[in-house]
C-alpha cells in the first residue's frame, strides 16, 4: 500500500508516467534522462534571450522557446553576462 503513495508522490514531482514511477521504485533511481541533446546557441540567440529576460519573460518561458529547462536558461544567461561584462 505504501508503495503506491510513494509512486504518487514521484508522479506528481517528476515529469513521468505513473507506470515510470513504479519502475523507479523498484530500480531505486531515477530512470528518465535528459529529453534532448545540448542545446547549441550562438551569441545572436543570447542576446534575444537577454532581451526577452528584460522585457519580464521567466527564465521557464524563455527555456520553453529554445527547449530548454529553466536552470539551464539561467546558467546560461549568467555565464553570457559574465562573458560580455568581461569584454
């Protein structure tokens, strides 16, 4: 009976199937990796996301429209801004 509240609990918390969460209960580790491959940007695109980030978009939204997650959109952003404060 426990087990199906812990795969509730994984389903509602992971982007995964309740049927994926059972499996990542019996292997003990999570299973899904990443969706996609790295995602290359070019200095173009860095500059549009910087723009949209000004503009109040959400790192989320801004991930979404490169496909990427929100912690990547982030560290990239950050990293961009430490480049161009730099030069």
């Amino acid at each position: 009976m426990n087990e199906n509240w812990y795969a509730l609990i994984i389903a509602s918390q992971f982007p995964v199937t309740v049927e994926q969460a059972f499996q990542i209960l019996d292997a003990g580790k999570r299973i899904t990796g990443r969706k996609e491959k790295y995602v290359k940007l070019t200095t173009k695109d860095l500059m549009e996301m910087e723009r949209l980030r000004g503009q109040g978009l959400t790192y989320r939204a801004i991930g979404e429209m490169y496909g990427m997650s929100m912690n990547a959109t982030f560290r990239r952003l950050k990293a961009f801004r430490k480049k161009v404060k730099r030069n």
